[in-house]
C-alpha cells in the first residue's frame, strides 16, 4: 500500500511534455504583443524625446536672444541643435540619435526641401514644421507651429 502512495504522487512523462506544449502555445501567442507593445513604447520614448529637445532649443534661444538651428539628417538618422545664430559651424549644442537602441526608429521630414529649421532670439521656429518618427507600421507626427510656437504630437 506504501508503494502505490509514491507512484500516484508523480507526474507521468505524457503530463510534462503536456505542460511543456501548453506554455509553448502561451508564449508563441503572447510573443507578438510584446513585441508590438515595444515597438510602440520605443516610438513614443522617441517621440518624446525629439519633442523635448525642440522645446529645449525654444528655451535656449529665447533665454539668450540668440538663433538656434534644429537640423534633421535623414541619413544619419540624428536631430541636433547648433548655435546661438543658427550656424552649423557653431557646433552641435544637443544631439539625439534615433538610432540608438533604445529608440530605433526612422524619420521622414517634410521640411518644403530644406533639412534645418531656425528658432530665432524669441523662441519661436520661422515657419511651419512637420516630420514622422516610424517603427515597424507605427507612426508618429510632430508639428512645429509658427505662430504660436506650439510643438504637438499626432
């Protein structure tokens, strides 16, 4: 009567290998929602971050009275901000790589032909802006406006 105790207590193969193929059938259903699920939050994070340092170059040039350059270089996947009187010669201030890891996106600017916008001494960009932030199918649209200086995300 002792032996037959031990042998209902253990689990036979056939429920192990059961166990197994149902957390496989779990996983490979949850895996793509995570890895959308990421692929949104590192297109938000980096989102964020472009509307950030353009609202950094705002402040920096209305703080010195100065001209600032934001430029977008869509080979190199980067934003930067150079300055005061919007010279690129005068070095980069601020730099964010879009394709760092912790972002890896794209960019498609539409900056009517030009690849620079100039924040002048107030604060605010000279004309009107956009430009699209990808990863994978999502997108997101930043909007640069001129007249209120506002910058928004789509």
């Amino acid at each position: 009567m002792l032996n037959d105790q031990k042998h209902n207590r253990a689990f036979s193969l056939i429920e192990l290998v059961l166990v197994l193929v149902l957390i496989g059938i779990v996983a490979a259903i949850a895996m793509p929602r995570i890895s959308n699920a990421s692929s949104q939050y590192m297109l938000e994070s980096a989102s964020q971050r472009a509307l950030y340092e353009i609202e950094y170059a705002k402040a920096i040039a209305k703080a010195t009275s100065s001209s600032y350059t934001m430029h977008f270089d869509s080979a190199g996947q980067r934003i930067y901000l150079s300055g005061p009187n919007g010279k690129a010669d005068d070095g980069v201030v601020r730099e964010l790589n879009l394709n760092d890891s912790i972002y890896e996106v794209s960019m498609n600017i539409d900056l009517s032909g030009e690849t620079s916008f100039i924040i002048n001494g107030f604060g605010m960009p000279e004309k009107m802006y956009e430009f699209d932030l990808y990863r994978g199918s999502y997108k997101q649209k930043i909007n640069v406006d001129c007249h209120t200086g506002e910058v928004s995300l789509e």
